[in-house]
C-alpha cells in the first residue's frame, strides 16, 4: 500500500516547533561533541502534545505522531537528558579497535595507570581527613547549569531562562558538601569564579583547625587547571599562618567521577516538581535536598568574586622548571604550595613522578609576598543579559508566566540589559567612520596625483 505524502506545509510547522525548543550544550561533553540536549523533564511523547495544543491555538490539523518522531529523530541530533560521560572516550576507542597498534597499546596502559593512581591518591588522602582533623580532603566539580524559572510550564520550554551556576566542594573527611551559587548576572564560570569559591572554602576552613588542604578536580583547563587558580594557592600559603600546604590533583580524563555528584543528583531530585523563579529559590532547594548532614549553601555576589588573573601577574613564571623543563599545563596531574617555601610551585606530569620545583619569582628583581597583595574585586558591576535572553526572559514577565510576585528581581535584570550600548550600533557607527576617512584620504591622494600630472603635462607642453 502507497504511503501517505505529507504536505511540505506540515512538514514545515513541525520543523518550527521543534526548532521552538531551547536546547543545551552537554556539561560534560561539550567540546567532543556537537549533540544537544533537551530538558529531562521533556520526552518526544510529551513534545507531541504540546505539538497537538499549538495546532489546535492555531487551528490547523496536526501530523500523525510517527511523521513528529521521523522528522525529529532523522532531523535533528536532540537528545532528552545530560550525559555524565560515565564511560570513557578514550577507553570506548581501544575497545572498538580490532587491529591495535603498539602506539595505542602503550597510550592505554599509560592511562590505566594513571586512573588507577589518581583515584588511589584520593582514597589515601581521604583516609588521612577522617583521622587528621587537621587535613582537609575535598573535591569539586560545577553542577550542570540550572534554570530561571524552573518547573513543568509547557512555555518554559519554548523560551531562554536566566542561568544559575553551582559549584559544589565535598568534603572527603566528615561528608558534609558545601554549594556556592550565583547567576549569569553576577559572574560568570571561569577560573576567577572557580578561584574565588575555593578561596570562601579554605579560608573558612583554615580558620576551623584545618591546615593541610588535598583538593581533587576534573581537569578542565579553563576552570580547574590553570594559573589563575595556582595563583591562589599561592596567595593562601603565603598570606594565612594557619595554612601550611595546599595540594591540588587532577582525575584522569574520562575517569573524574567524584563525591559531587551525588550532590549535584540530591538537588535535580528535590528540583523535579518544584517551581523555581529566582536563584534564592534554588539555594532553598538545594539546604533541603538532603535531610542527614544538610548541604551548607552561600549565595555569592559582585564582592565576593576576586580577579586573580589580575593577582597573577605578580608571579614571573609559571612555565619552567628550575631543571629547565617546560611545564605542560594541559598535561599536570598534581601541583603544591607550601608555606616552607611560599614562592616555590611543585608540579607532576604523571601521578607517578617526583615533584619538580617551578621558582614563580625566577628571575624577577623585586620579589612579592603574597601578604602584601591587595585581592581586587572582579568587577563592580553586573553582566548583560544577551538579546535573545532578554526578549524570551521579557515575554515571560509580560504573560505572568514568571508570576508578579518575582518581578522585582528580573526587572533589574531586564533594565541593565535594556540600557547597556547599543554594540552592534557603535561597530557600526566606528566601521562607517574608518570607511569616510579612507574615503577622504584616497580622495585627497587622487587629487593631489592629478595635479601633479596636470602640471607636469603644462611644463612639458612650455604652456606654463
């Protein structure tokens, strides 16, 4: 039996719906794959209905459910959760390969090693914490980005909400877990933001008993592993008695699975059916999420976050050795301050290796004390919303699908965003001016060489 063609105008308002959909870059995966992801909370079958209601507002008769998921599933590279990379990429590429080369061979054995080492170098360190009040072992990750409003409004779905970011630090010794929030209006998810969480939780800590600090991390280089956050390390050693050495290791790539997790699992399960307008709401969220041993929550503003990009430039060096070798930061699995030697940075290339010494100061005149520093604030004011976030969060408000009662947050928000320069006016407005002066300059020099001719032509001719 022929089947059935489907007009190209159906096809087309499929298409419009689906695309109405915002969808998310994997938290986990971003830089290996291209694959969006839709919230959990929505499923092609629950997509179809609001599909359904669209056509009926409209008053044009819908596709069959089938024509919705070929067009979906052929069309599009969606996908309805966040994956948390449980398997290893590199891992999955040396079993899918039949014929492998000594290259690969050694390159697996290698990476083995050193997942086995890391994690073996976190449970050491955990063991210590639990009989030495005086260590503290933690490990952090940032939890996927959370929405404002959150909850099961079909519209939510349609429109950009204002991102809240949570970076979570769990303590490995007594089980407790510690949140640092703040929204995309405030900072933003960089190493300064990440340093200046650390630098909330070891300093509260050094002023609890704790003076040994063996931190463990992915090893994302823009938030983790980096000299911003190695400048802060520095800084503590150098500037608070109580510290005596900070640690910091880095999981082995496609193996980084840690406590936070669990943290981060609590609070998606308290968030499921909740309705969350503002990042308060989120913080509340998460004090509950676990009864045992609540969650300790700080909400982070403008003065709370330190640029220490801008600290780092007290330090000389960060990319050799006192033996001459190159530092790899791409490639650190450990590195460590301590106060005998503040000045002196010990990095490894492999969990397995000697520490080898990296002078900060080598070569520099007039050396630093990290006392002496003044932290500067990152920045004094807020961050713009984009257009396209300020339209949808806009359209939110003017329905009364973000209820009345939260106005008073989004509206500065939404004010800062509408008074900000107009960019793309001033590019403009600066490429039409380069553009008329060219335009001048070249007028000038084409007059000026006509002359020059013409009165060459005269002399030439004895007309002058």
């Amino acid at each position: 039996m022929k089947q059935r063609r489907v007009a190209d105008s159906i096809k087309r308002g499929i298409r419009q719906h689906i695309e109405s959909f915002t969808p998310v870059e994997s938290h986990y995966c971003r830089k290996q794959t291209d694959r969006k992801y839709l919230p959990e909370s929505l499923s092609l079958r629950k997509m179809y209905r609001l599909y359904q209601d669209s056509c009926k507002e409209q008053g044009t008769t819908p596709a069959m459910e089938s024509t919705y998921r070929k067009i979906f599933n052929r069309e599009f590279n969606y996908y309805f959760f966040t994956p948390k990379k449980d398997q290893c990429d590199f891992c999955t590429q040396y079993r899918n390969t039949s014929s492998k080369s000594e290259d690969l061979e050694r390159a697996y054995q290698v990476h083995c090693a050193e997942k086995e080492m890391a994690r073996q170098c976190k449970e050491n360190a955990k063991m210590r914490a639990k009989s030495e009040p005086e260590i503290i072992a933690a490990c952090f990750d940032l939890q996927q980005v959370l929405n404002c409003p959150h909850g099961e409004i079909s519209s939510f779905y349609y429109h950009r909400k204002l991102s809240v970011y949570n970076l979570t630090v769990y303590n490995m010794g007594n089980g407790f877990g510690s949140c640092y929030l703040w929204s995309e209006v405030i900072a933003c998810r960089g190493a300064n933001e990440v340093a200046s969480c650390l630098f909330r939780f070891i300093t509260e800590h050094a002023s609890q008993g704790g003076k040994i600090f063996e931190l463990f991390s992915d090893n994302c280089g823009g938030q983790n592993r980096n000299r911003f956050v190695a400048t802060l390390y520095w800084f503590l050693v150098g500037s608070i008695d109580a510290i005596e050495s900070v640690t910091h290791s880095f999981l082995e790539v496609g193996h980084t699975q840690n406590e936070n997790d669990s943290i981060h699992s609590a609070i998606e399960r308290a968030a499921r059916k909740a309705k969350i307008y503002t990042p308060e709401q989120w913080s509340a969220v998460a004090r509950t999420a676990r009864q045992n041993k609540p969650y300790s929550v700080q909400d982070m503003q403008l003065v709370d976050f330190i640029n220490f990009k801008e600290v780092a430039k007290e330090i000389r060096n960060f990319d050799v050795t006192d033996a001459g070798c190159k530092v790899n930061w791409s490639k650190l699995r450990s590195i460590r301050f301590s106060k005998a030697e503040p000045n002196i940075m010990l990095v490894k290339h492999s969990h397995g290796d000697d520490y080898a010494r990296v002078d900060l100061m080598r070569r520099k005149r007039n050396v630093t004390s990290a006392a002496d520093v003044q932290l500067p604030q990152l920045r004094t004011t807020g961050l713009h919303l984009s257009a396209a976030k300020y339209k949808d969060l806009s359209v939110l408000c003017a329905k009364n699908l973000i209820p009345p009662a939260y106005h008073p947050f989004f509206r500065p928000c939404l004010m800062m965003t509408l008074h900000r320069p107009n960019v793309r006016f001033l590019e403009i407005r600066a490429a039409f001016t380069v553009t008329l002066v060219l335009y001048m300059y070249c007028t000038y020099v084409a007059i000026y060489h006509c002359c020059a001719l013409a009165f060459t032509y005269l002399c030439s001719t004895h007309l002058l």
